[in-house]
C-alpha cells in the first residue's frame, strides 16, 4: 500500500504546554480513505495507539535519529479489526449502526466494570480528543448521571439509552 | 438520527456544598457527643431513663445520624433513583430549622424542660416535613419504581411517625395550668387545649414503653431501613457487583416494616406479641444478609477497600444486635440492673456499632467524591488530576478502623459491668478514631480550597530539544 502521508509534528505544541490532542484527531478526521497520518512527538504517544485503533488505525512507531518518536497511523486492514479486543465493543451492530447512520465517525469507550468514578473520567478523557464532527459511545454500567452536568459545561449534547442487559450507552456529540 | 428513547440530560446531583454542610454538621455533633460522654461516662453506666441520656441519646441521633442521613440522602437518593432533586432550595431551609432544632432539644432535655423542648422539636419537626416533602416529591420523579425507592419511602414514613411520637411524648410531660387563663377564642387556646388531650391520651401509656416504642420508629424505621435500602444501590456499585435476587431483596424491606409495625405495637401496648414481633424484624435482616453475602460472592472487584471494611463491620455487628434484641424482648425477662444495662447496650450497639460505623465508612465513599467532583471533574482530560483514593491517607483509614472497634469493645464492657471509668476509656478511644477521621476530612476538604492539578504530560527536558530551531510543518504532505 503506497499510501499519502499526512505529516503532523507537535513537538512545538507539547514544548509550549499546547495540548495536541484536538490538533491530532481533526487530522485524523481529514484523512482521506487512502491516507496515512505520520506524526512527530517527543516522546512516544502510547495513550493515542488506543484511541485511534478504535477508529479503526494500526500504528508503526520508531524512535528518530534526533531522540524523538515518529509514528505512522494507517488503517487497519478489514478482517483484522478484532484482533484488539478493545474492537468487540465497536463491532455490534447498535455502534455499527450508529456509525453508518450518522455518517460520523463513532469513538467508542466501554467504561463498564470500573468503580465510579472511573467510568467518568474514562469517558470525559475520550471526550477532550473528540474531534469535530464525530460521536462518542460511552457504554456504563449505571445511568451516567454525574457525567451530564460536565458534558453541558463542555459545550456537547448527548442522550442516553438503557441497554436490554440493564447497562447504558450514552451518544456524546459537540453542540 | 435519534437514539431511541432516553433520559435527556435534565437529571443530576445537587450541588456538593449542601450535602458537605450536613456533613461537616454531623461531625461536629458526633465529637460533642463523644467528648461529652468521656466527660460523663456515668450516662452509659447507668440505667437509660434519665435526662442526659435522652440529650446525649438525642445529640447522637439528630445531631450526628439524622443530620448526615439527611445530608447524604440529598445526594444519594437522585444519582441512586436516576433523577434529580425536587429543591435545592428547600433542602437549604431544612438545615437552618434542623440546626437550630436538635440544638435547642438536646439543650433543653439536658436542663428538663420539656416544654422547651416541644418549641425546639416543633421546629425541627419543620425541618422534617420540608425534607420528607422534597424526598417525597423527588419519589415521584423516580422513572421506574424499585425496591431501593420502597425502602425510600418506607423510612420517610417511619420518619415522620418517630417524629410525631416524640412531640407527643413532649406535650405528654407538659403541664397545661395555664390554659384557664387563655382567652377560649385564641387560636393559641386552641392549641393548647390539643396538646392537652395529646397528653391525655399519652398518659395512657407507660414512659418508659412509650420511649422505647419511639426510639424503635427512629432506629429500625429510619436508620435500618436507610442502611438496608440504599446499600442494595451502594454495594453494588462500590464492588462492581449486581444484586442477585430482586423478590429477595423486596422481602427483606417488607420483613423490616411488617416486623416494625408490630414491635412498635407490642412494645407500646407491653404484648407479649413483642418475642414474636422482633424475631419478624430478624427475619428480615436475616434475609437481608443472605442477599448481600450473594452480592459480595458475585463482585467483580475482589478486593475490599477500608470504606467498605468500615461498612461491611457495621453491618457484621447487626449479628451480636439481633441476640440481643431478642433476648430483650424474651417474654417475662426480669428488669434488674444487669439487664437493665444490656438495654443499654443494645441501644449504644445499634446507634454507635452499627449505624454510626456504616456511615463513617460511607462518608469514606461519599465525602471524596463530592470533593474530587467538585474539585475536579472539570479539569479531566485537559489535566492530570488526583484519583480519589489520594485524597485522604489510607494509614489513618486503617488507625480510625482499629481505634473504632477497640473502642466499641471497651466501651461495652464498661457499660455491662456498670463501670464509669471502663466506659470513659472506651470513649476516650472513641475520640482518637475522631480524631483520625477529622484529620482525614480536612484532608480531603483542603482539595476543595486548594486542587492539586499537574500538567498532563510532561515534557521532556533535554538541552538539545531547547537549542534545536523547529521547522513548521503543521499539517503538510510528504
């Protein structure tokens, strides 16, 4: 696959105490299908290999010569998406679902089996590197009703829906 | 696209300084009442009918229990029934006539004044009917009925009757002589002339059955219940665990009020029905029980924190209450001074082994969070910010959990053998378990003044980085 390469270098930003995150994923969602994004950082950006691998982006990551880390996103081919078991979730039908219906592109946490407040702030980190235009699934154990106040103050909307198991699955989205 | 039907985004908790205003309230009731008692541990050595063990017993259960229950059920009952406070506001005003309710009763109880302390309980009894009121409504938001909410419900009722059966056990100990020379049209005369046939009737009763039947409505009505109710939401969540038999868990709530209603009669009326009344109520916790061993079994979080170890020991203690509940309520068991302590006993079990611990080990849930999501809920994900366990120091945990029951312990030896100064020095480490949980909540309050917050990421700092010019190719093709 000679794919383009998109390059993004955030070494200045995490110098400067910018947080790249936004920066990042508004580039992941300006990739082109064929596209891979290739990114600079000082250090190597491990929590990103999660999030992206949800939206569906394996990674190649190296040390430069200079002392930085360089990584190449590119998607995963089909078939091999539920090798992470972090897939399984993303993979049923009501996020599938969701994901062709909307047209955006769809995070999506599981913060079921975690002590409160871990599930809040599992889903409330997912939510700072929400990209424009696309939706977070956040699935809980419990009605989230901690996480609404916070999700307004961010300036998102979102609903939630009981699930037949009794948990819940709560759309994020900006306003 | 629209996800079906849902909650919307309209429930929520209330705002966290109204439940840390009872909170901080309680506490500093529960360290009046301790200090008082190593002052006058004469008061646990002696038979209970006298005027400073209905003040002491009266700091305890307004001043510490009721103000915290209150407080925390704010809190509680929306985020555990999945909707929101009815008023915020109205919860404000129960703590003002609160506060100055159970302040003015316990004073007014310890000087004898019962008239007094009718005024004083009247204005606490505002305070109750504005927080049953707001609960009440708040009930009725509830989307779909459940157990927890019966439970709920189930104690707003007990509540409100140990209330009434207090006030009429007040006006029964008033004189009305100067209802003669009241004008027969004032709306006060009318008043009076109520109360006077309250105390008339109350009259009927014997003092000392009358008191027990409205400590029972407070104790197993409210607090029991409460503990019972909301730890089917708590346990769970707190273990990551579900409750396993929802027709069990029903049945251990109706057991409690059916086996109530028939000590309260049996205990007023002096039945023998008591034996049979009170093994109804251990039935219950019995059931109870074996529901939250099945909890426990089917966590997913094996390990206990000491919040829950505080909690879980509370509710071991309901064990050694039940024999001796049952054993007080033998029929034909002689009055004499021994056994006239172990009523003693029973009541310092029920208001200090098991409801006081299970709610100190609740507030270790419950006063991190409010705090932590005060503090920082706002700031997660743009920084690094404390998890809650930092907050407070586990080591002091551990010397309040172990201070606390060798309190107990001693405590109630001091009491059975009728020894003051046993009793004081069980107190006395009492105070030292106090003291130790002060220190820890004013840890976890100085979060509230000062947020501990570090940058997300660091930065590493190396000369090359700094010396090095840096190209801008924010984004551009390869």
């Amino acid at each position: 696959m000679s794919n383009d390469t998109v390059t993004l270098d955030v070494r200045e930003d995490i110098r400067s105490g910018r947080e790249p995150f936004s920066k990042i994923m508004a580039a992941v969602a300006g990739l082109k299908a064929t596209q891979d994004l290739r990114l600079i950082a000082p250090f190597e950006p491990v929590p990103l290999f999660g999030i992206l691998s949800q939206q569906g982006f394996s990674h190649r990551s190296s040390p430069t010569s200079a002392g930085d880390f360089e990584v190449v996103f590119f998607r995963t081919p089909a078939g091999t998406m539920s090798a992470d078991p972090k897939m399984k979730g993303g993979s049923t039908p009501a996020a599938a679902g969701h994901a062709v219906c909307s047209g955006a592109p769809v995070i999506e946490v599981d913060a079921r089996g975690l002590e409160p407040p871990q599930p809040l702030v599992k889903v409330l980190e997912a939510l700072t590197n929400l990209p424009q235009g696309a939706r977070l699934l956040a699935r809980t154990d419990r009605r989230p009703m901690h996480l609404y106040a916070q999700i307004e103050e961010r300036g998102f909307k979102g609903e939630s829906e009981e699930q037949a198991d009794g948990s819940f699955v709560t759309y994020v989205e900006h306003r | 696209m629209t996800p079906g039907a849902f909650g919307a985004f309209s429930p929520h908790a209330p705002n966290i300084v109204l439940p840390l205003r009872f909170v901080v309230t309680g506490l500093l009731a529960l360290f009046s009442g301790v200090i008082w008692l190593i002052v006058r541990p004469d008061i646990l050595a002696t038979y209970h009918y006298n005027q400073y063990v209905i003040a002491v017993t009266h700091l305890f259960v307004l001043g510490w229990i009721s103000t915290i229950v209150m407080g925390a059920m704010y809190q509680l009952v929306p985020v555990a029934l999945e909707t929101k406070l009815y008023s915020e506001r109205l919860a404000r005003w129960q703590f003002i006539f609160h506060l100055i309710g159970f302040v003015g009763m316990v004073w007014m109880f310890w000087t004898w004044n019962l008239k007094q302390v009718g005024h004083f309980g009247s204005v606490l009894t505002v305070g109750v009917a504005l927080f049953v009121y707001n609960i009440i409504r708040t009930l009725l938001r509830v989307p779909r009925w459940n157990f927890v909410a019966t439970g709920v419900a189930s104690a707003l009722s007990w509540l409100s009757l140990a209330v009434l059966a207090g006030l009429a056990i007040a006006a029964g100990k008033c004189s009305y002589d100067s209802e003669s020379a009241l004008l027969q049209a004032a709306p006060v005369s009318a008043l009076v002339h109520f109360l006077k046939s309250v105390a008339g009737y109350v009259a009927h009763f014997d003092a000392i059955s009358a008191m027990h039947a409205h400590a029972h409505l407070g104790s197993v009505g409210v607090f029991l219940m409460l503990i019972v109710g909301m730890s089917y939401k708590l346990l769970p969540m707190f273990t990551l665990s579900e409750v396993q038999n929802p027709r069990r868990a029903r049945a251990s709530i109706w057991l409690l009020n059916v086996g109530l209603l028939a000590s309260f009669l049996a205990v007023l009326f002096r039945s023998p029905l008591k034996f049979i009344s009170s093994l109804l109520i251990v039935a219950g916790l019995v059931v109870y029980g074996l529901e939250i061993l099945a909890i426990l079994r089917a966590r997913k979080r094996r390990a206990l924190d000491w919040g829950l170890r505080y909690f879980l020991t509370a509710l071991s203690l309901l064990v050694p209450l039940s024999f001796l509940a049952v054993l007080l309520a033998w029929p034909g068991l002689p009055l004499n001074v021994f056994t006239g302590q172990l009523e003693n006993l029973y009541g310092f079990l029920a208001f200090v082994g098991v409801v006081s611990f299970a709610i100190v080990g609740m507030l270790y849930k419950i006063i991190p969070f409010l705090v932590w999501y005060r503090s920082y809920s706002s700031k997660i994900g743009l920084a690094k910010v404390p998890s809650l366990a930092d907050l407070y120091s586990p080591g002091l945990q551990v010397a309040g959990y172990w201070s606390w029951l060798s309190g107990l312990v001693t405590t109630s030896l001091g009491i059975i053998l009728s020894q003051a100064m046993v009793a004081r020095v069980g107190c006395s480490l009492f105070l030292l378990s106090l003291i130790v949980l002060a220190v820890n909540v004013a840890k976890m309050l100085s979060h509230l003044a000062k947020p501990r917050v570090e940058p997300l990421l660091q930065v590493p700092k190396r000369a090359s980085e700094f010396q090095r010019p840096q190209p801008e190719i924010i984004p551009s093709r390869s």
